[in-house]
C-alpha cells in the first residue's frame, strides 16, 4: 500500500499566501520603520555634537541631514575620507 498524500485545496493555498504576503509586508514596514528610527537617532546626535567634533569626522553642520538620510552620499562621503585620509601622511 502507498500513501497518497491528501489533496490539497486552493482555498489552503490562498490563505498561506496571503498569510505570507502578509507577514512579509510586515516584515518589510518593521525594516522600514527600525531604519528610520536609526537614522533619526543619529541626526539628532550629530546636530548635537560641536562643529569641531564634526570636522574630526569630516563632516560640517550642512552635511548632516543627507549624510544620514541618503545612502549613497554616506557611502560617496566615505571613499572620498579614506582617499583624503592617505595623503595626509
């Protein structure tokens, strides 16, 4: 004797995929949400810092907001420290 496996119904199917794109939005909205939340954190505490702790790190009061909020221009802001950083020696 096999066992055969019990059919499956469509409904089944649709409520575990919508469960899935549910949790998945979820998912998504907590990511989104958690980010946000980092990055507003950290505006607040470079607003706070004093414009020389700013230029220790290479950045100046004007640059802060799209430093944090823009990823590319991190990521630019960044190459562009390390490539200044090795002729300074």
């Amino acid at each position: 004797m096999t066992a055969s496996a019990a059919p499956v119904s469509s409904c089944a199917l649709a409520d575990k995929s919508w469960t899935a794109r549910l949790a998945s939005g979820l998912r998504r909205w907590w990511t989104a949400y958690a980010t946000w939340r980092l990055k507003r954190t950290a505006l607040i505490q470079l607003a706070a810092m004093s414009d020389r702790d700013l230029r220790d790190i290479g950045l100046t009061r004007g640059e802060i907001e799209n430093t944090v909020w823009d990823e590319a221009a991190t990521s630019t802001h960044r190459a562009a420290i390390a490539g200044s950083r090795r002729y300074d020696r």
